[in-house]
C-alpha cells in the first residue's frame, strides 16, 4: 500500500508539467505583457498620450520650446516681450539763452563752473572788453549731458535775466540703429571677403579682390565715423549762452572841476573848432580850384592887355 502511492505521485506532476508550459506561452503571447512588448516599445520610443501635452525629454525641455518655426501662442510672445530689452531713444537736443546780467565776468565764471560740474566742456568762447578790461558781452557754446540738457538751461537762465530762450530735440534713433546694422553688416562682409583673399591663387584674382576689400573698408570708416558723431551728439547736447551786460553799468564819467576841467574843455572846444574849419576847408577846396582854373585865363588876358596900352602910350 505504501508504494503504491508513493508511485502515483510523480505521475500526476508529469500530467500538470504540460499544462503549466501552455499557460506560460500563452501568457507570455497575449496584449501588454511579455519581453516582445517592451521590445517594442523601446525600439520605437516612448509613447504618450497625444492629449496629455507636450513631450518633453529627460533635461526637461519640452518639444514644443525647441521646435524651430512652431506657431507662437501668448505665453511665447510675452515671454518674447519680456526678454527683448527696451530700445533707448537717440535724441540730439540743441538749446539757446540770452541773459542780461549786472556783472558779465561774474555770470561767464559761474556758467563754467556749472558745465564742469556737470561733467560737460566749452566748445568755443567769445568775450568782448571794454576798455577798462571789464567783459561786456560773452558767448559761451556748452556741451553738456544729454539727461542734464532741462535743468542746464534752468540754471543759465538764473545768471540773470532771460531776454530771449529757444530749445529743441531731434529723434535719431532710427538712424542710430540702421547705423549700427550697417556696420555689423561691413564688418561680417570684409571677414568673408579677406577669407576669399586667403584662399587666391590667381594674380587676377587677388587683385581684383584686394580692390573690392578696400572699396568695402573704406565704407566701413565712412559708417563708423557717422556713428561717432551720432554717438557724440547724442550724448553731449549743445547749448549757446549769451551774457550781455546791463545798460546801467556802462561806464560813467567822471566829472572834475578847476583848471584841469577847464584845460579839458578849452582842448576839447579847440579841437572841436579846428575839426569845424578843416570841415569847411575841404568843402571849399574843390570850388576854388574850380575857380582857379576858370579865371586864370581871364586874368592872364587882363594883364595882355595892360601890357599893349602901357607899349601904345609910350
């Protein structure tokens, strides 16, 4: 009895070994599971939902942000907005101010001291004296900072007071940046041209390059020289000051009495009388030499005849 069973055993693991393989295999064949599955799936990639979004890779960008020429949608074109940085005006600002003050040499000494510490310069001067040395008028052309032009015609209006005041602006920031794009462009265009130069064999060939290059570089100076002076004036306003001295402080004269005033007013008088005569002399002149010329031929006819009735009597 005891073997029997013992023999039965093995049996029936033989009959379920079998049975056991089948479900394997067909497990192993049906949809989503499997090594062939996830073969699949790493041979042709990850898959997504298309609904769930934009695909994004492993450093965290999404497709969407990489694509050249994707559709921009609003969150694209502020971020756009935000990242591009504001374009700084170019103006040329130009002022003119005429003061009268009491004091002309003081005023000029004070507009100089306000454009040094406006950190601007003198581009010409000119001061007139009088004869005692006392400046009687000034004109001062300023330069001064661009975002200082407002309160420097303030300021120069105060020295004393304003008789006549003009300002104006000019916008070039267009000419600015088309400036500055021409340059780029004939920097980018003489690096290539020098890199054909490089690489000429041909006599004929460098030559006609090495013509085309300095045409191109003499270009270029002509735009960067127009791009310093929008740079210089720009950055730099210009302001013409005019100082004139007041009508009360002409010089006075100074009265004296006694024998040196009456020294003076005889001297005076007789240069006065001697400036008279020479006048009426030199007013007459052309009349007597007018009717010296007419009657000399009469008086020589008189004194003929004079002559033949002296020899007739006798």
């Amino acid at each position: 009895m005891t073997r029997t069973r013992t023999a039965a055993r093995p049996s029936r693991l033989l009959l379920l070994a079998p049975l056991a393989l089948l479900l394997l295999v067909l497990t192993g064949c049906g949809p989503g599971g499997g090594s062939s599955g996830s073969g699949t799936d790493s041979a042709g990639g990850s898959t997504a939902d298309p609904r769930s979004g934009p695909s994004s890779t492993d450093s965290g960008t999404t497709t969407e942000e990489v694509a050249p020429g994707a559709p921009d949608d609003g969150r694209s074109v502020v971020g756009a907005s935000a990242a591009r940085p504001a374009l700084e005006r170019a103006v040329v600002a130009t002022g003119e101010v005429s003061v009268v003050a009491d004091d002309v040499g003081t005023a000029r000494d004070e507009a100089l001291r306000l454009t040094r510490g406006w950190g601007g310069l003198v581009a010409d001067e000119q001061t007139s004296s009088d004869d005692r040395g006392r400046p009687t008028d000034s004109t001062l052309v300023l330069r001064v900072p661009t975002p200082r032009f407002s309160p420097a015609l303030e300021d120069l209006a105060g020295l004393g007071r304003v008789v006549h005041q003009t300002r104006s602006a000019e916008d070039v920031t267009t000419q600015v940046v088309d400036t500055q794009a021409r340059v780029r462009a004939a920097e980018r265009s003489i690096r290539s041209i020098e890199r054909l130069l490089s690489r000429a064999v041909e006599l004929g060939d460098v030559i006609r390059i090495e013509s085309d290059l300095a045409r191109r570089q003499a270009d270029l100076d002509s735009l960067k020289q127009q791009q310093a002076y929008l740079a210089d004036q720009t950055s730099l306003s210009t302001i013409t000051l005019h100082l004139q001295r007041t009508a009360a402080d002409e010089p006075a004269r100074e009265e004296t009495r006694g024998f040196l005033a009456g020294l003076d007013a005889g001297w005076d008088a007789m240069a006065g009388s001697a400036v008279a005569l020479a006048t009426v002399v030199g007013a007459l002149l052309p009349f007597a030499a007018l009717l010296a010329l007419l009657g000399l031929p009469v008086v020589l006819a008189l004194r003929r005849r004079r002559t033949q009735g002296v020899t007739a009597g006798v």
